[in-house]
C-alpha cells in the first residue's frame, strides 16, 4: 500500500503535540472515556468484535479504503453488509423456488388424483353397467 505523504507530513509535524508531554497527551479535554465510546456505539447501532485477518488482506483492504477515500473498518462493514444482502436474497429466493416447485409437486398430485378417481368412478359405472347386462340377459 502506497503511504500518503501529505498523511504522514501532517503526522509527523503534529506527533510532539499528542506525546505524553504534548498539549493533547495531557489535555482532559483530548481524553476519550470508555462510557462515551459505549454510547456511541450504542447510538450507531455498532457491535464491537475482535477478527483476526491474513496481513497481507489487511493491507490489502486498508489500501483499497484509501482509494475509497474511507477507513478500513467502514470498508469491511460495508463489505460484510454487501455479502448478507446478498446471501439474504439468494436465501429468499431458493426459499420461492422450493415452494413454487412443491405447489407443482402438490398440483401435479392432485391431478394424478383426480385422473385416477376419474378411472375409478368410469370403472365402477363400467362394472355396473356389465351387471345390468347379465340381469337382463
């Protein structure tokens, strides 16, 4: 991953400043409190988890978020959003499939069953008609 110069300039010129003798490093008002973090991950609808991931993928994403102009946690989100989305409707969809094709399996029975009800009742007005005609002879 190529290393953004301006990044690393602005970096650089501002690292004394958050060090532990620096104006942020020992400024309350640069301290971020767990409860705050909490709630923002409250507010954000976030869950916070541990992955581990190959490095060279990591590097990968984190170079494919620059080009993106994103972070590479909200790339991954992202990533991982697109993947459910798209499972979800490939769920749903082998879901309608599967009952589509037992409705035919279920018309189709019910089909075979009226044909062999049908052949049933021409069977049995056949045989009646046959025992009429032994009465009569």
């Amino acid at each position: 991953m190529p290393i953004n110069q301006d990044l690393l300039t602005r970096i650089e010129v501002s690292a004394d400043d958050w060090g532990p003798a620096g104006k942020f490093g020992n400024d309350p008002a640069h301290v971020v409190h767990a409860e705050e973090s909490k709630n923002v991950d409250e507010a954000l609808g976030l869950h916070p988890i541990s992955i581990r991931f190959p490095k060279e993928l990591v590097r990968d994403l984190k170079a494919i978020a620059q080009l993106n102009g994103m972070g590479y946690q909200p790339l991954i989100r992202a990533v991982c959003r697109r993947f459910v989305d798209a499972e979800k409707k490939a769920i749903q969809r082998d879901r309608a499939a599967r009952r589509q094709e037992e409705r035919e399996r279920e018309a189709l029975i019910a089909e075979a069953t009226k044909v062999a009800l049908q052949a049933d009742e021409a069977a049995r007005q056949e045989a009646f008609a046959l025992e009429h005609v032994r009465e009569a002879a």
